[in-house]
C-alpha cells in the first residue's frame, strides 16, 4: 500500500493525538491523589488546549500538499 502525502499527515496526526491523550491520561492517573485539584486540572486542560496549535504547526511545517 502507497500512501500518500495527505494520507501521511493524516495519520501522522492521529498518531500525535493519540500519544498526546494518553500522556494526558497516564498524568491524569499519577495525578490521581493529588491535594492540588485545581492545579491538575488547570494544567490537564490547558495542555488539551495546546494541542490544536500543535497540529496545525505540524500542518504548517509539512507544506502543501498538493
């Protein structure tokens, strides 16, 4: 199977969104116990937050694709 290039940066990013979940879960998860609630999640929703500009970066550095 040949992919290509838009294909590529497809599943590039869904494999940088699903790495990206999972670091969240995993702090999420070691987090977990924490006394500082709001801060966990201030910083769990801001790192979700983040990860549009991340793609789009990512978009951007790729170049076009036609």
């Amino acid at each position: 199977m040949q992919l290509t290039d838009a294909s590529t940066q497809l599943l590039a990013g869904v494999l940088i969104t699903l790495a990206f979940f999972t670091l969240v879960a995993h702090l999420v998860k070691a987090l977990r116990h924490t006394l500082r609630l709001p801060l966990v999640i201030g910083a769990l929703a801001s790192l979700v937050g983040v990860l549009p500009v991340i793609i789009y970066a990512l978009d951007v550095t790729a170049g076009p694709t036609a």
